[in-house]
C-alpha cells in the first residue's frame, strides 16, 4: 500500500487553500495525519483567540488509492461517501465545503450527484455511483445518558466502521412536544483510535467543570 498519491495530493492541496482562502481574505490551514489506518486531511481557519476552525477533512484508503469525504445524511440516519477521482475533484469538494463554512452551514460536506455526474466519479468504470452507505458495527446498544418526565431523552451508542476500523459515537435527542409530537435529532461523531485517549483524557480532566442538564 503506497501512500505517494496521498503525498503528491497532500503537496498539491496546501497551495490550492491559499489561493482559496485568500480570494476571501481569511487564513486557511491543513494539518496532514499519516498515521491512521486511513490518512486525513484536516482543514480549518485560525479564529481571533487563536483557536482553529475545522471546516472540512479529507481521507486517504491506501488500498484502493483513492480519495473520499464522509458525510451523515440525517433523513436516512446513515453515513456516506463520496470517492474523489481526482486532484480536480478534490480541489473542488474542499472549495464547496469552504463555501459551506462561510455561509455559516453546520452540515458535514456532502455531494449532490445527477446521472450526468455519476460516471465522471464512477472510480472503477463498473457505472455504479461512488456514493455508497458505510457499514458500521454497533458495539452497544442506546444508553441513555439522560431523561426529563418522559419529554426529553438523550441516548448514545457507540460503534466501528467496518472499513476503516474507526469509532462512531451516535447521539439521539428525542423531545415530546405539547402537541405530543415526537421530534428526532441524530448526529455521529467519527474518531479514530488516536483521538479517543485525547477525547477522553480531555474531558475527564473537566468533569468538575462541567454543569448538570436543565
């Protein structure tokens, strides 16, 4: 497995974010993890306070030498993939998702494709789309981390991506509302191995400082 697209792409990226960011006056940054099972690449902006501001993250699958995005589809309640065939492509779906950033959308980066799209993404000629579903392994059940007279419930469960051995953390708040209408907001957090002794260490060191849910 050769990570010298990864490399070349990797290069070629940091001088396209200027040029990006700079046509909007704001300082685009990347930091490259070659470490994991599937190497990334993170994209943010440095705030006034110095803290940083991720807008978009790039992933490497050095078997197949190809680049993708995931994205979290909340009608479906599933996570996707766009393969990204080229440098061009790349360019484009990290200058999208730095549109989306300006434009104050919270939403994970996610292409839209039409059948005219579908076979210049198409990266093994066989003509199906490169936007699939990514299977993951739940390890847990949904535990309920916290519940309010039957109104309000939020549970977590926590899972593996099968392809890419990483760790998705899903959260679920239901709210009953006057009308007793049931209101569903999911959202998942993907990690690999390396950020989750950060993520806890980080967060058990601030327990104390935390306040209880109202």
């Amino acid at each position: 497995m050769s990570l010298e697209w990864f490399d070349r792409v990797s290069g070629e990226l940091q001088d396209h974010l200027k040029s990006i960011c700079e046509k909007y006056d704001r300082n685009g940054s990347m930091i490259v993890e070659r470490g994991s099972k599937h190497p990334r690449i993170e994209f943010y902006t440095e705030l006034d306070d110095n803290e940083r501001d991720y807008f978009s993250t790039l992933f490497f699958d050095p078997h197949n030498e190809e680049f993708y995005m995931e994205s979290f589809d909340p009608d479906l309640g599933q996570i996707s993939k766009v393969i990204l065939s080229d440098i061009e492509d790349i360019v484009d779906a990290v200058h999208e998702s730095f549109h989306d950033y300006l434009e104050g959308d919270d939403t994970d980066y996610e292409f839209e494709l039409d059948d005219e799209d579908d076979e210049s993404y198409d990266s093994d000629g066989d003509g199906d789309s490169a936007i699939y579903e990514i299977d993951v392994d739940w390890e847990t059940p949904e535990v309920t981390a916290y519940i309010q007279d039957n109104e309000v419930e939020v549970t977590y469960q926590f899972g593996i991506v099968q392809e890419t051995g990483d760790g998705v953390l899903k959260r679920i708040n239901r709210i009953r509302t006057a009308d007793d209408d049931l209101l569903k907001d999911e959202t998942n957090f993907i990690f690999s191995k390396e950020e989750a002794s950060t993520i806890i260490a980080m967060i058990a060191s601030h327990m104390d400082s935390l306040s209880e849910m109202d």
